[in-house]
C-alpha cells in the first residue's frame, strides 16, 4: 500500500452539500473533512481540476461554509476529492474547531 500523501488531519462528517460546477447544481454527501478540503460522495462525475462551489453546515453547528474547491480526486459515480481555495478565515476557523473536537 502507498504511503498517504495527506498533510492535514481529516475527520468523518456526514453533511449534505450544495455544489455548483459548471453552472449546474448538485446536492452531495460529505464523507470526510480536513483543513485542506473534504471528500464527497456523489454520482456526478467531475474531470480533475474542476471549479467546484460548495456550501454546507457542519454538524452541530448554525454557520454555513461556503467555499469554492478544486476536484483533486475522481472514482467516478462515487467520490470526489475536493482541495479548498482562498476559505474564509472564519470558515477555516470553523472547520479547524470542527476537526479539534472530532
């Protein structure tokens, strides 16, 4: 088995997202997060290297994230793997939480 090339910490979240990729929505299901991004279960297959905008509510929490994210990942018609871009920090502060309590 290769070495995990992951450089940040990630954690199980179950959280439905709404995602916008070139101009036409979808709704997901997180399956992980980290501070770097999450991991998505979702149908719809994305080429790697896609603008994908997302929005969503961590567990537990009232704030909505709303972050755009760059496909890093694709096991097509299961998951996309998902690298954050230019997070709020609030948000980012959000998730850090999020991921500390885990």
């Amino acid at each position: 088995m290769g070495a995990d090339k992951r450089t940040h910490r990630r954690v199980p979240i179950v959280a439905q997202i709404e995602a916008q990729a070139g101009g036409f929505p979808f709704i997901a299901i997180t399956e992980d997060i980290s501070i770097g991004g999450l991991r998505i279960h979702t149908t719809k297959t994305m080429d790697a290297g896609q603008i994908v905008h997302l929005k969503f509510t961590l567990p537990d929490s009232q704030r909505e994230i709303r972050a755009t994210g760059v496909v890093q990942h694709v096991t097509p018609g299961q998951y996309l793997g998902v690298h954050f871009q230019g997070l709020d920090p609030a948000d980012l502060a959000a998730i850090e939480a999020f991921i500390s309590a885990a």
